[in-house]
C-alpha cells in the first residue's frame, strides 16, 4: 500500500489471481479532521480504480459522502426609541436588542453584550426571553450589561428591550453598541455587532426680571435698578448673558456685581452656567440726567446658547417717571 499526500490516491497492489466471477474486498477509513470549520454542506466525492495486468481498460466506482455544515450564524440589530430625545419632555430612551441564530446548528453558550454610552444610566429591563440569565452590570466605564444562555435553536430569534436615562445636561449624539457571540464556530462573524445612535436635546428657559427704584424721580436723582435672572430648566444654560443697554436719561455709577468693560452706554454680565432653579441678582445703580424730562423705559436682557422651551422671558423693561 503507497499513499501519495500531494494527489490524494491510496494504491493498492496484491499478486493475488483474481479468478473469473471472484470478489476482493478492500476496506479502507478516512476520519475527517475533528477541528475542521464547516461553514456549508460539503459533499466529499471519492473514486476507486482497478485493473489487471492481463486486462488493459481501467474499471472505475464513485462514492459521494455528505457532511453538514459544523458552524452558527449569530446575528444582532440593535434598535432605539426614541431615535431623538428630547429633555424638555423626558430623558428616558429605549433599546432593543433583536438576536437570530442563522444556524444550520445550534449556538452552544451565547453571551449578549450591550455597551452603553457613558452619558446615560442603566434604568431596568423591560422584557427578556425565557432561558436568558441576565443582566450582569459591570462595574468599568463605559458600563456594560450582559446576558448569558446555553443554547440558541436553529431560527430561534428574540428581544431584549431595556431603558436608561440620558444624564442631566448632555446634549448630542449618543452612540451604543451591541455584540452577540458563542462557543460554536460561526459561518460569518460580521453580523455579531451592530451600533445605534440617538440624538439628545437640551433646553433651558432662562428669565429676568428688572425694577426700579424709585418709581418717580427728577434729575439729579439716584435711580436703582434690580435684575433677577432665573434658569427654570428642565437642563442647565450654557453660556448665559445679562445685557443692560443705559439709555440717554441714566448715567451708570456702579454695579454688583461689576459688569465687563466698558460701561459706558451697555452693561453686561457673563454669568456661564446656569443650573436648573439657580437664580441671582444684579444691582445697577445710576444717576437721572437732564435728559429726563418724562417717562423713560430701561431695557434689559438675557440669552444663552443652550435652545430655550419659551424666548418670550428673556426681555424686560421697567418705566420711570
């Protein structure tokens, strides 16, 4: 027996006489490498050949052996709701992981893996499969949630649905991830992540209110003025400014606190952030020139660069006799 490694054949040769109508059997066994990934069905074609020497033609026999596939084929859509969220209304948002198993076996072990974004805290599971242990919360950053199961059918697809909460004053694009993986060799492995990403606005609704005193004046007069500005949320005011513009009837003597430079004709105040519920004041003190010779209105203002639920606060203006 001669065995060639580069084609394949196996050669037998006996000096047996074969007799007319005779029978040889030959058995021979071939075990398939146990470690071998089997991504579809393979069929192994193996052909036999035999002849004499006192007979020139060769005889032939083909066997076909089929051998299923060894391998899963997980996948894993990762879906949001909503796909935008807005603070003003509420901060909760919804994932659903949606898994399949391709197959054509079954998947040994599974484990689901959702990475949250750091901007947002794990709330609770909404609903998960039966035979699913989970989820374990890890304790690193970002933060991720797991789920085990021993096996996954052939066709069985499920969801997984949980919510979390956006943190306080992000504003964005939140992105999250989603794997699935297992023990058993898959077909393809390109389908075992999947991503989603939401958008997160924020809003503020910053106010002021401005009065003076006193209501009646005459030049010469002292005149106060006092401004209380308000952030009334739901998130924090980025970049808030307080904008006085000194009319022709006030000359500035001092502030507190202390507007930037110059202050000659428009006082204003860089205050940064505003947090939700935070409020100040701002005392303006002038003098009543010769130019008042009746009712006179001061204007004051504010703005920030966060998006506001309500603009028509942002103004006022107080009259003076």
């Amino acid at each position: 027996v001669s065995y060639d490694a580069i084609s394949g054949e196996i050669v037998i040769t006996d000096s047996l006489r074969l007799p007319a109508q005779g029978v040889m059997t030959v058995t021979l066994t071939a075990i398939l490498d146990p470690q071998a990934v089997i991504t579809e069905t393979l069929h192994l074609t193996n052909t036999a050949f035999a002849r004499a020497r006192n007979r020139p033609q060769t005889i032939t026999d083909t066997a076909v052996v089929t051998v299923a596939a060894n391998t899963a084929d997980l996948a894993i859509v990762k879906m949001d709701d909503p796909d935008r969220v807005v603070t003003a209304n509420d901060r909760t948002l919804t994932y659903t992981l949606v898994y399949t198993n391709y197959g054509p076996i079954e998947a040994q072990n599974v484990t689901l893996t959702d990475t949250l974004p750091n901007e947002v805290t794990f709330d609770s599971v909404v609903s998960q499969p039966a035979g699913w242990t989970g989820p374990v919360v890890g304790s690193g950053t970002p933060v991720a949630l797991t789920w085990t199961t021993p096996t996954l059918a052939v066709g069985q697809t499920g969801e997984i649905v949980l919510t979390v909460i956006v943190t306080d004053g992000f504003a964005g694009v939140l992105t999250n991830y989603a794997s699935i993986s297992t023990d058993t060799p898959e077909s393809r492995y390109d389908n075992n992540q999947d991503q989603e990403e939401t958008e997160v606005d924020t809003f503020a609704d910053v106010t002021i209110a401005k009065s003076g005193e006193p209501d009646l004046v005459t030049t010469g007069d002292q005149l106060v003025y006092t401004l209380v500005y308000t952030n009334n949320g739901p998130d924090p005011a980025l970049d808030v400014v307080v904008s006085d513009t000194l009319i022709p009837e006030v000359q500035y003597v001092d502030a507190s606190p202390a507007p930037l430079p110059p202050t000659d004709t428009v006082l204003q105040w860089e205050l940064g952030t505003l947090l939700v519920g935070q409020s100040g004041t701002i005392v303006v003190t002038t003098t009543v020139t010769a130019s008042a010779v009746d009712t006179f209105t001061n204007t004051v203002q504010i703005s920030t660069t966060t998006p506001e639920t309500n603009y028509d606060n942002n103004e006022d203006d107080d009259p003076t006799d």
